[in-house]
C-alpha cells in the first residue's frame, strides 16, 4: 500500500501575535547583523516561519526596520512617561532626560546606530513614523523647558528648538565614537555635567538651587561676596 506523504502542520497564529513574533525576530536579527546584512530568510527562520510568511505582514525588510523601530520607540517613551510622574524639580527631570537617552545609547548602541545611520540619511526619513515618534521623544524634554521659562526659572525668550538640538545633539557627538564601536562614556558622569551646564545657562539666575551640593557651593560664594561688600563699603577700606 503506498504511503501518503506527511503533510506539515502549519501553524496558524492570530494576526496580532504573528506580528509580534516577527517582529521580535527581526529585532533581534537587526541588532545582529544590521540592515544590510539582515536577510530576511533568517528573520524567517528565526520566528518559524517561511520567508513568505514576512510579506504577507510587511511589504518589504525596509518596512519591517521601520516596525521594529517604532515599537522600540513606544518603549521608551512610555518608560520615560511612567519614570517622569515621580520626578520633581526642573533640574532632575532635567537630567533624568538626558541620562535616559544616554542609557539608551549606551544598551541599544546597534538600534541607534540604525535610526542614525540608515534611516536618518533616507531622503524619505520625514515621511516616516520614525521621524514623527523621535519629535515626540524629544518634545517631553521641550516641555521641561517650556515649564521652567513660564515660572521664571529659566530666561525668557529661549530658542526651544535650539535649546533640544544643543542637548541631543552634544549627547550624540559625545556619543558616537561608543556608537562606532570604540570606547565607553559613564552615562552618570555625563548626565551631571550635561545637565548642569545646560541649567547654569538657561537660569534666570546663575546661582539657582541645582542638587548634588551646587547650591551649598553658591551659598558659600554669596556669604563670601556679602562679607566682601561689607568690608568694601566700611569706611577707609581698601580690598587687594
């Protein structure tokens, strides 16, 4: 009696966890290997499907990439919006936001080096999603500032744009030669200083309290400056 061939159990999964288990496949391979040398047959292989699986749910590796990506960036916003209700003062919310993108950096440096260097140089990178989620990434950072300027605690009369390009774009210049593979950076150490830096410079007043013993230093050097005056305006002093 002849035998009938064993047909393979195909596993058919609701449309939503198809996507997903495709997607997590391909996160992983593009983390790997990056764009150009992610295939998606291993993407394929990977989620225990057939190559032809990948095509039904996007229409090309590109479209995938972007996917990937902007689920990843869904991520960290949410993270940064669940971590920010706890988080007073404009200074650490401050520097939460920039040791959390330079946390970022420094554990996903392959899908960073992704939206910088295959999707940002796509003359098509404004019409993505990807682009739209990165403004919405940085905009909690704008509204930190925004805040601080409508209390007065920084000056009037800010840049916004120009204040969000100066921070990330200073974090990605520290940052890109860990990006290429070469290096490391203390996301502690440059938040500190990054935040500082920032806040001395938009503060309406330059001695404003900042955490971490910078306002006791500014209280000393007022006592010190009071002391001076003091011994300045006394009659027949003289101050070398």
């Amino acid at each position: 009696m002849k035998k009938l061939p064993v047909r393979r159990q195909v596993s058919r999964l609701p449309r939503e966890l198809r996507i997903a288990e495709l997607m997590t496949a391909a996160r992983i391979v593009f983390k790997e290997k990056g764009y150009a040398d992610a295939l998606t047959s291993e993407i394929a292989e990977r989620a225990g499907v057939v190559e032809g699986t990948i095509y039904r749910y996007f229409d090309n590796k590109r479209d995938l990439l972007i996917k990937v990506l902007e689920q990843w960036y869904v991520e960290i916003i949410s993270d940064y919006d669940k971590q920010l209700k706890h988080i007073s003062g404009t200074w650490n919310r401050l520097r939460f936001m920039v040791w959390r993108h330079l946390s970022v950096l420094h554990q996903e440096p392959m899908l960073c080096r992704l939206v910088l260097m295959e999707l940002r140089l796509d003359p098509d990178y404004r019409a993505t999603i990807v682009f739209d989620m990165n403004r919405e990434y940085t905009q909690r950072t704008i509204e930190i500032i925004e805040a601080a300027v409508e209390s007065g605690e920084f000056r009037a009369g800010l840049s916004l744009s120009l204040v969000r390009d100066m921070i990330y774009g200073g974090i990605e210049h520290h940052t890109w030669a860990y990006l290429r593979g070469e290096g490391d950076f203390s996301a502690d150490e440059v938040a500190d200083s990054l935040a500082d830096m920032v806040y001395r410079a938009l503060a309406s007043h330059p001695r404003a309290e900042m955490p971490g013993g910078t306002h006791e230093l500014s209280q000393a050097i007022e006592r010190l400056e009071k002391i001076a005056d003091r011994l300045n305006s006394a009659p027949g002093a003289k101050i070398h």
